[in-house]
C-alpha cells in the first residue's frame, strides 16, 4: 500500500488516512509518510487534561469513517474523492463513496477493484 500511496503522492493527489486506529500513534505515521491529513478515533481527555478511558466522539468505524469523509470533503470544498483503498467490511461505506474502491485482499496483499453497486 505505501508504494500505491507514493503513486498518489507523486500524482499531486491529497491524500487521507481513515482508520478506526487511534489517532494517538496513528497520526505521526501518516504525518510521517506524508499523508495530507489523519481521521482515527479520538481518546477522550478529562478536565485535567488526562486520558480517561473513553472516546471522544464515535469510534472512526463503518458509517462514522464515511460521515467523517464527507465532512472533509465539505471544509474542502471538493465534491467527492477518486480513490478509496479498504480491508475489511467496515471499509466499504467509503468505497461506496469512491469513484475507484479498491478491495486489499489480506491473503495476498493485492488489489481487487471494488464493483460499487450504488454508482453503477
């Protein structure tokens, strides 16, 4: 996936990280190999500014990874995204949204087109 990221990056697309993953470590990593921005789950911090054991908002799960997007989309400006890559069943309301999903099939690590019934 980080060589099929850099194809992207060199095309001058922006690129997105949605994971269910925590924001915590997640974020430094996507900052790190260049991805322009970061949606994860959020660990909620209580009035003394410690981690208390709960999420902030939804878990960046299914329908939330989606709701998310779309609210990216928004402050950007932009009508939709081109490319969306998932793993899990989860994944597939953001490849719904996609012009091009791609399935990555865990047994062999490779890309599947995702046929998205909804766009025709």
């Amino acid at each position: 996936m980080l060589v099929q990221l850099h194809k992207h990056q060199a095309q001058g697309h922006c690129c997105v990280l949605v994971s269910a993953s925590l924001d915590i470590y997640l974020e430094p990593w996507a900052k790190h190999v260049g991805f322009n921005y970061c949606i994860a789950t959020t660990l909620a911090v209580n009035s003394s500014g410690l981690v208390n054991g709960k999420l902030h908002g939804k878990n960046c799960h299914g329908q939330e990874k989606a709701r998310r997007v779309s609210i990216l989309l928004e402050e950007l400006g932009l009508p939709n995204f081109t490319y969306a890559y998932g793993d899990t069943k989860a994944d597939i309301p953001i490849l719904e949204m996609a012009d091009e999903g791609y399935w990555v099939r865990n047994k062999h690590r490779r890309l599947v087109r995702f046929i998205n019934t909804k766009k025709g």
